[in-house]
C-alpha cells in the first residue's frame, strides 16, 4: 500500500493537473478520501480515465475545433484586414494650378475611377431595371390580383445602391465592399418580399457586382478571409435564391477561383523581384569587394616597390658618400626621380580607378617592356640581378603584361626588404600559350639593412610579404594561372608563376 501511495504522488507531481485535482481533493473531498484515493485520481488522469479527465480534453478539444472553424468568418464579418492595393497609375490631369483644388479625381488611381465609373453606370442600369420590373409586376398584377405587385419605388433605389456603392468601393475597400453587399442585398430582398409584397427580381448589375468585389477579395486578402467570404456569399444566396443555389456556387467560386490565382501569382511575382534585388545586392557587395581588392593590389604593388628603394637607397647614400658630396647630390637626385616616378605611377592607377565610366584601359598600364627599369631600381639598391629571356615576349595582352611585371616587382621588393644584398634570377619565358616566370633569390648579404627578423629567406619572409602573395596569387587565379611561392633548399626564396597568354572573357 505504501508503495502504491508512493507512486501516485510521483504521478502527479509529473502532471500539474494531477496534483491539482489531488490537492482538492484532500481539501474538500468526501469524509473517507485518504491518501491512498491520490493513486486512483493520478492513474485516472495520467490514462485518461479518471472521472472529468476526459471530458475536460474532449472540451478543449472541441473549444480549438469551434475556434479553428469560426476563425475565417470571424475574420470575414469583423476582424479581417485587406492587403494594400498595389502601386498602378495614377489619374493625372493637365490642369491650370489655380483648378486643380476643384479636380475631385486628381491623384486618384485609374482602378478607382473606373470603379467610380462603372458604380454609376450600374446605379442606371440598376434603376432601369427595377423601375422596368415594377412596371411589368404592375400590368400582371392588374390582370391577375393573385400575381406579386410592384414594390414601392424606395425599394429601387436601395436597390441601385447596394450594387453601386461596393463596386465604388472594391479596390480600396474591398471587404468592406462585400460587407456592405452582404448586409445590403438580403436586407433589400426582404423588404421588397414582405413589406412591399413584391417578388426579388434577378438582376444582372447584382451578379456583376458579387462577381467584382468576390474577385477583389481573393486578390487583396489571406485564404482563410477568401473562405470565410466564400462560404457566407454562397449560404446568403441559397438563402435569397434557393432555386439558383447552384449557379450561384458556380458562379462565386469562378470569381474567387480567378482572383485567388492572380494573388498567387503577384506572390510569386513579387517574391522573385525579392531575390532579384538581393541576388543583385549581393552581386553589388561581391562587385565592391573586388574592386577594394583591386585597389589594394594595385596601390600596394606602387607603393611598397617604390618606398622600399627609396628607403634602402637613403639609407645607403650616405654610407656611400662618405663626404663627397657630388656623390652625395648624385644620390639624393636618384632618390627624387624614383620618388617623382612613384608619384606619377600612382596618378597613373589613380586616374585610372577614377575613370566616370569604369574603363579600365584607358590609361597605358606598365608591361614587360619595363621590366629593366625594374632591374636597374633593384641594381641600384644593392641587389645583383641576373635577367634571362626567351621566347616571344611581345604582344601580349595588356592583363598578362601587368600582371607579369606587378609580380616581378613585388618578387624584388621583398628581396630588397627582407635580403638586402641578394643575388636574384629573374626567368621570363613565353612557352606556348604559357607565360613563365621565375624570380629566385638567394641568402641576403647585408644583414645590418634587413627587416628584423626577415633575413633568412628572402621574398616571402618577415614583415609585410604577406599582403604581397595574396596580391600575386589574386592577379595569378583572374588570368587562369598558377603560382607557387616558398624557400628553396639551401637558403633563399623562389616564386614561380605561370600566366596563360589566351584573352580570357572575364579579364
């Protein structure tokens, strides 16, 4: 027993409402309810089968049915919203500034007025109609008192209205179009039944109008309004018109049909002009990252060749002038022209990065045809540069040629930064349609001029070579090359590229 006690308290403390059903009933319970009942109201509720646990699950089942069920008419008659209209044309009259206040439609959109329009056609016809269907009911009730008479001439006019006043109000409005029908049309078929003891005529303006307002609806509202709609319309019109309860079906569900098919097909539409607009953001952002990665290559490619001779070159200067100052004037001047030389070059990739129309061949681009100003900078700073070329080296396209020489100039910046006294091998080779470079240096021998801890291995050691690999492998992967760079046995550095000479669409 004490056992079993044990069992129905760890049930219900497992079910909330277990222990709640357990604590009232050791509160308020029958006289003889002891512990031992807790086992049977735990093992009730935890299977179903104690005494309310069932129904009180059956009732909320039933409470989310009703409200799952009563949501789209719920939705429908009071709480629903429609969606914006879409963005169309607006109504725009060339009329002096001084009338334009007196325009009522100025700035409306063309939807609105032809509704506004069509509303007043309709009210015509409408009042035609009817006042034409009083006229006959007259004559036949005059020849036969057994036959419904005319209704009163008041009845015609709110007749006209409900069918005018929800088509002026679709594309603003259009559930509260449809309210306006739905409240309208019975109300004016029953006074015309009872009161004016006349008989509901079918007229042709009320079955444009549903058509209209059921059709805006489905375009402008959720699915589940769309139902609610649907489903009212079709029980209001058996009811008014129980002889035409199918023809009505079929008429309210083409017109919902119809217009549900032109929202999804706006979704879609409006969905995919969302991922072209991302997909063109992303390609905006992608199109800016490379262009920032360019500038980069380029400004750094400049820069860091011209600044590394010119530091290497004012630090040696006085070292060699040793107070001859004719050689020392000689070196400062070397060290102005390679200056006055950095700063046109870099007006010259400035000008171009600033062309208004994103040409980038405008401006004549530095090729293999300068590769020995290249050799003579590095001779000057210190550096012994042995040039081998073979092959055909001209005509190369211009992307190949830039890229060539900006690798062969950061290859001798680095030498000239982190091994200061190096020998270097410059190979140029036209194989093919391969271009091959080579750019090999040795163990630098001026360690007192080196980077700190940069003078072991030359190119792609120490401080500051990282920026100018990833800049050399970028220009290398546009062309469809390849490039390996890294230490050599016995000392030193070697890059290797390989450019494909063939024009390629994406250079």
């Amino acid at each position: 027993m004490q056992r079993a006690r044990s069992l129905g308290r760890s049930i219900a403390r497992r079910r909330p409402w277990g222990r709640a059903r357990e604590d009232a009933a050791g509160a308020g319970g029958a006289p003889g309810d002891g512990p031992g009942d807790g086992l049977g109201d735990g093992l009730g509720s935890e299977t179903g089968g104690g005494p309310g646990g069932g129904s009180g699950r059956w009732r909320g089942s039933l409470r989310r049915g009703w409200e799952a069920a009563s949501r789209p008419f719920a939705l429908a008659l009071f709480q629903g919203d429609a969606d914006p209209p879409a963005g169309t044309r607006r109504l725009r009259l060339k009329v002096p500034r001084r009338f334009e206040a007196l325009v009522p439609y100025q700035g409306w959109s063309l939807v609105q007025v032809a509704d506004v329009v069509l509303a007043v056609v309709l009210y015509g016809i409408t009042i035609s109609t009817t006042l034409a269907w009083n006229e006959a009911a007259a004559r036949a009730n005059a020849a036969n008192p057994a036959i419904h008479g005319p209704a009163p001439l008041i009845f015609s006019y709110l007749t006209a209205i409900g069918v005018s006043l929800p088509v002026a109000l679709r594309d603003r409005w259009p559930l509260a179009a449809w309210r306006v029908a739905a409240v309208l049309s019975p109300v004016v078929i029953w006074l015309t039944v009872t009161i004016g003891d006349g008989e509901p005529p079918y007229i042709i303006t009320a079955i444009i109008m549903y058509l209209l307002v059921l059709y805006s609806v489905a375009v402008r509202c959720e699915r589940r309004i769309t139902s609610g709609v649907w489903v009212i319309t079709v029980l209001t019109l058996w009811i008014v018109h129980p002889n035409s309860m199918f023809i009505a079906t079929i008429i309210a569900s083409v017109a919902v049909l119809f217009g549900y098919n032109v929202r999804a097909r706006r979704t879609a539409t409006a969905r995919l002009v969302e991922e072209e607009q991302r997909t063109r953001q992303a390609e905006g952002a992608q199109a800016v990252l490379e262009e920032r990665a360019r500038i980069a290559r380029e400004l750094h490619d400049v820069v860091a060749h011209h600044m590394s001779v010119i530091a290497i070159q004012a630090e040696a200067v006085p070292l060699k002038a040793a107070g001859d100052v004719a050689q020392l004037e000689a070196g400062l001047a070397e060290i102005r022209g390679l200056s006055l030389e950095a700063i046109a070059e870099l007006r010259q990739v400035l000008g171009v990065l600033r062309d208004p129309q994103g040409r980038t061949d405008t401006a004549p681009q530095p090729g293999l045809d300068r590769i020995d100003e290249l050799i003579s900078n590095a001779r000057a700073a210190g550096l012994a540069v042995v040039v081998e070329r073979s092959g055909p080296l001209h005509g190369q396209p211009q992307a190949v040629e830039l890229s060539a020489y900006r690798i062969v100039q950061e290859s001798l910046s680095n030498v000239m930064r982190h091994a200061p006294g190096a020998t270097v091998a410059v190979e140029i080779a036209r194989r093919g349609e391969e271009l091959r470079l080579r750019i090999a240096n040795s163990l630098g021998t001026d360690p007192g001029t080196a980077s700190s801890g940069a003078r072991s291995s030359g190119s792609g050691a120490g401080r500051g070579a990282g920026q100018g690999l990833v800049g050399m492998r970028e220009r290398v992967a546009l062309l469809g090359g390849t490039l390996v760079a890294g230490p050599v046995d016995g000392g030193g550095f070697e890059v290797v590229a390989t450019l494909p000479v063939a024009e390629r669409e994406s250079v």
